[in-house]
C-alpha cells in the first residue's frame, strides 16, 4: 500500500470525488485549482500509485472545465466544483500553470489518452485566456497568461499562442518599466504566485529573449521583496498591496522562510541573501508601482520595527474578491524576547464593521479579508508619516450611523502616554492636539490626529479594546443612521471628500527612558495644516487641503485636491523623488543615463531600464539592463571594471571577483579589469 503522507494537502483528499476538499461553515467544497496542484504534486512523486491517483485527479479536475459553447467563458473553469459556473475569471489561469508544465516536464509519466484530453482542454482553455485578455495592471495574473500562453503553445506546437504571449510579454515589461515595480506592489501572496509562475518559463521556455525577460523581471520583483524583508521580525514590511488577514497579522510562516524556498529552488539567486542580511541598520526603501497615479511605496527599517506606508492604495479593480484588501499602513515590530513580532495597522470602517463582516463568497471563509472601507494618500519619510482617509462609499445611496479611520495595534500593549501623562485605563476620549505615545514591544509610536471634517454634532477619537486589539478611533460620524447628500459625487451640494488622519512617528524603546521623553520630541515639532474654504464643486475647481510637520532640519509633507482626493505634490527636508523607479542605500534604478551607488557606476548608452545593487561589505555587485536595447554597458565597482560592446538585455554578477554574464544580443568579447569570467549566458 502507498504512502501519500509526504503529499502536500493529502488529508484533504475525498477518494469519493477524486478531489480535495474544504468545510466552510459544515458545507463541503471542492477546490478545482488546489486539486490540480495535488495532481501535479502526485505526478512529481512519480510512485505507481502517486501516478494513479494523480489520472483520477486530473480527470476530475477536467470534468470542471466550462464545455459549453454557448457559453461567453468556454474553455474556464469553476473554482469549486459545487459553483457549476464560472465566476472568478481566473481559475483557467491557476489551473491551466499547473496541467501546462506538468505535462511538458512529466510526459512520460502520463498516460497517452490523459495526455490527449490535457492537450483538448489546454487548447479551449489558451481560446478563453485570449478572449479574457487580462489587463497588465493583474500582476500575477498577467504574469500566468504570459506563461500559459508560451508554454501552452509549445505544448500544442501552436506559434499563434506563443507569439501572443511574447506579445504580451514585452508589454508587460514595458508598462513595469515605465513605473519600477510591477502594479500588484509587494504583496505578501502574489509576489510569490508571480515568482512561481515566471519560473516555469525561464525553465521551459524555447525562446532565450522570453527566459531572459522573465528572469530580469523575476530578479527584480526579488530585489523588491529582499528590500522590505526585515532581517530581525522576518517579514515582509508594509505597504501591501493586497495582504489576507492572517499574513497582515503575521500568522503565517515568515516571508524570509517563502524568499529561502525561491532562493533554494534556484527561481532566485543566492546573492538576495546578502541583500537582506548585509545592509545598513537603518534604511529607506521607496519604490513606484503607478507613476501616472503617484503610487509609490515608502518603508523604513530600524533594528526592531520597519515602516510601511503607501502613497495611495490599490484601487484599479472594483472587484469584491480583489479591491479593498490593501494594506497602506502598517508598523511591524520586535517584541523583546518573544520570537513573535506584532503589529500596528489601519483601517477605515463604516457601520463599526470588524474582521469577520465581510467574505467575497460562501466558499470562502469570514476571516481572510478585513474589509478596508476607505481611500488613502500618504507620504512616509524614515520614521515619519502622514496618512489621510477618506470613506469610499460614503454618500447618499447607503445609510450609515458611524464612519471612522481607525489604528489598530494587534496585541496588547505596554503603556499609553497623553501629552506625556501615563493612562492606565481604556477607554478614553483624547482630542486632534493631543500627543499620543503607545509603548508597544521594542517600540514606541507617536501619534498626532489631524483635524477632521465634522458629519453630525461631534467627532470624538478615543482610544479603545475591541477584541484582542488596542483601537484609536477618528471619528468623521457617529449618531443616528442617515445618508450624507454633500458627500453625494456627482451632486448638487458636492464640496469635497472628508477630512481624516493622522501623524505618526516610530522609535526604538532603547533610545528613550519612557514614553514621556518621546512625546516631548514630538511635541517640539510643528503640525501645520492649510486647508481651502469650502466651495462648491463645478466640475473643474479644486479645494486643497495641505498638511505638513516640521522638527529640526527635517520636514514632512503632503497636498491634495479634495474634491478629487488626489495627490497634488509630495515633499520632504531634502527634496527628494517621491516617485523614483527604485531608492535604497543598497539598490537603485533609472530609464536611462547612469546609476551610481556606492563607489559603484553602471553606464549604458542605449534607453531602457537600469538597475545597479551595491553590497561593497560582501565584495558583491549586481548590474540589470532591461532593454529593449541595444546597448553597450560598463560596470564599475572599487575592484574592477566590466565593459560590454553590445547587449539587448543583461545581467551581470560580480562576486567577490567572480563574474557572471548572462545576456541576449551579445556582441564581441566582454573586457574585465580586476575580476575572472565564471560565466557567460
């Protein structure tokens, strides 16, 4: 008899419909793509009865498939064999990456006529992933259609799937280049099904120039990752783009055991590494995933916490099962000797809706999603930010008897000090000057609210227990339900959206003798807000709402248009890019002249994206060029000097003197000073 205990997911197999299966609230359902990742799990263990097992598997899955031709979606799949519809236009996608290169790598563990029905059901289903034709704003989605389409070609030796997806392809790398970052920023999920998926094709693939686009891309979405891994929590800073609760609330493994598995699998390189143990104590990372939208990603390591703030949420899809899970604000923090670190988030909430009020469909459960209610825009600077809400779907179509943003620290805290005062007791009522100081872990957090647009006859903020969580509440409404015709957009009474948010600032505990001592720092700060009288809106006026903080040398700050809530200019003391492709101490990027970084230089001749990462400490320099090319490249690090006639595309590895060169459109002998090719393509 066999053993399928080593298969992932085992236990979850129902023998009496070959597939696996969930209880959510004591209704049984059948996951289609998860049984097809079973299946190809079955097939790698490659035992006879594994390979039985997996037919009867892949069949079944098989038996999901729309068939219908009638039907706008043939070709699809269910997400649960219960549904008997297509509805989440993805599944094709998440099955059609597992049967794909199952097949190419396992054929001859695959019986011919299963083979033959793989090959039927791929070929309707690429028909249907055409007509879909995913947007490039779909990270891993579009990165699944690319690599179905590739390999689903070669699969059925069809060049008009390939070419579509070599199409797609380069756009695809052209719409992240024009930004730094793929559009689904660094989500704590999706990074990884987009690592995965692009894998395949730089294995599988036949084509050089597609393995080396996907590969750059790949590398540089793990630069991205191994930029906001903190080396002490283990996990992936914030912002994210879009984060279930339980990896929002650390729950799940570490991100840095997900990049060690990428890493191991040879889908990422070694030296990612490096980049995440050996780099300054404390550092700012800022990314842009959006240019056109001011989207742009800011956190900040320090040695027990990391801050994560967003300058807009994820907001290019209003889907119930995708939008309104972004993670824009976010505190990760140490704990002292407890391995668990914790953290600090908001939401903003309407109708005192909670975790476990909101589920995309019955099939899925109540707690993966807490719901974000609100639009944000924000501006983060090392350990300073300013965030700003405003309720999305506040108006005078649904009712509403409370709307708030609300900051939401997951465990219990140490202590709460109010303009310097130490409060034993919750709840408690603070007003928008106050300073508020809470000790949490290794951490202190400041906050300052700023001033809010008052719904109804007043707008308390209070510090409360909800739950396990500690909660400070800024309240836009609360009192008797009622409908808000000026918030009404289009309407006749429409004066811009609400004012709502709040200055925040971390510290490490250690750098202060109580909270006291931290909320007199803040307090010798400036908090300066300018906002417009209110006006109403004609179509094309603009009511501008200005906030800044100013200490020492150092400022902070943000202007926006309320009537459309969009970012007008962004500022901080030193003038910086708020939107540049990619800014780190340790990484960075352009469209085009050269990248400079630690006694380090990449020149390139030719337009396109460049990224050059400096580890000097571990002799280790990395050097991308993105093309479309051509160019002629010369990379210059304190050990040497690497110069290439010609390339379209490339990556070039410096390792303690050990060069790597892997590159399409090569041309002439490469010219090294100081260093040993170990390699080339």
């Amino acid at each position: 008899m066999n053993n399928f205990q080593n298969i992932p997911d085992n236990e979850l197999f129902d023998p009496s419909e070959n597939m696996l299966a969930a209880s959510i609230d004591k209704r049984v359902y059948h996951r289609v793509y998860l049984s097809a990742e079973y299946a190809v799990n079955l097939v790698e263990n490659g035992s006879p009865q594994s390979l039985a097992r997996a037919e009867d598997v892949v069949r079944a899955v098989l038996k999901c498939q729309e068939l219908d031709k009638k039907n706008p979606h043939y070709g699809n799949f269910f997400w649960e064999k219960e549904e008997g519809i297509v509805e989440d236009l993805n599944a094709v996608e998440f099955v059609l990456i597992r049967f794909i290169p199952m097949t190419l790598r396992y054929n001859d563990r695959i019986s011919k006529s299963l083979q033959k029905k793989i090959r039927s059901a791929v070929r309707i289903a690429l028909n249907e992933v055409a007509r879909v034709d995913v947007g490039l704003i779909y990270t891993n989605i579009v990165a699944q259609d690319i690599v179905n389409s590739i390999l689903g070609g070669q699969l059925l030796a069809e060049s008009s799937y390939i070419n579509r997806g070599f199409k797609k392809l380069r756009d695809w790398q052209a719409f992240i280049d024009r930004n730094g970052i793929p559009h689904e920023y660094n989500s704590p999920v999706y990074n990884s099904v987009t690592i995965n998926a692009l894998s395949h094709l730089v294995e599988l693939t036949n084509d050089n120039e597609v393995k080396m686009i996907a590969k750059l891309i790949m590398i540089r979405l793990g630069i991205s990752f191994g930029l906001h891994l903190h080396p002490k929590t283990k996990r992936l800073a914030g912002p994210h783009c879009r984060a279930y609760y339980p990896f929002l609330t650390l729950q799940t493994s570490p991100e840095s055991d997900v990049l060690d598995d990428h890493i191991n699998h040879k889908q990422l390189p070694n030296w990612l590494r490096k980049l995440v143990l050996h780099r300054p104590l404390k550092m700012n990372v800022r990314e842009t995933s959006d240019v056109q939208k001011k989207i742009s990603i800011g956190t900040y390591h320090s040695q027990s916490f990391s801050l994560g703030v967003a300058s807009r949420e994820l907001d290019t899809q209003s889907n119930r099962y995708i939008s309104n899970q972004s993670n824009v604000f976010s505190i990760q923090y140490t704990r002292g000797n407890d391995l668990t670190p914790s953290i600090v988030y908001s939401r903003y909430l309407l109708n005192d809706k909670w975790l476990g009020d909101y589920r995309t469909t019955l099939s899925r459960g109540d707690r993966d999603i807490f719901f974000e209610e609100g639009s944000f825009r924000g501006i983060q600077d090392g350990p300073r930010s300013i965030n700003i809400y405003a309720p999305k779907n506040l108006g005078a179509w649904e009712r509403c008897f409370s709307a708030k943003a609300s900051l939401i620290w997951h465990s219990d805290i140490n202590e709460i000090w109010i303009n310097g005062k130490d409060i034993k007791e919750l709840p408690i009522e603070v007003i928008n000057t106050d300073v508020i100081v809470v000790g949490c872990g290794d951490v202190y957090v400041a906050i300052l609210p700023l001033s809010l647009t008052n719904l109804g006859t007043e707008v308390p903020i209070r510090i409360v227990k909800r739950e396990q969580n500690v909660v400070l509440e800024l309240y836009n409404y609360q009192g008797p339900t009622k409908t808000f015709w000026e918030l009404a957009r289009p309407g006749a009474f429409y004066q811009g959206r609400t004012r709502c948010g709040f200055y925040a600032e971390v510290a490490e505990k250690s750098d202060y003798s109580n909270g006291a001592d931290f909320a007199a720092v803040i307090t010798r700060g400036l908090l300066i807000e300018n906002f417009d009288d209110p006006i109403t809106y004609n179509g094309e006026n603009e009511r501008l709402w200005a906030v800044e903080y100013r200490r020492d040398n150092e400022t902070l700050g943000i202007e926006l248009d309320m009537m459309q809530f969009e970012i007008k200019r962004m500022w901080t003391h030193d003038a910086s890019d708020m939107l540049p492709m990619l800014d780190s101490p340790i990484a960075t990027q352009a469209l085009d002249g050269d990248v400079k970084i630690n006694d380090s230089i990449l020149k390139c001749e030719g337009e396109g994206t460049r990224w050059l990462v400096s580890l000097p400490d571990e002799h280790t320099w990395i050097a991308g060029f993105h093309g479309p090319g051509p160019t002629s490249l010369i990379l210059e690090v304190p050990e040497g000097r690497v110069e290439i006639d010609k390339l379209t595309r490339g990556l070039i590895t410096w390792e303690n003197g050990q060069i790597q060169i892997e590159a399409t459109g090569l041309e002439g002998t490469p010219k090294i000073i100081g260093g040993l090719i170990t390699k080339i393509n």
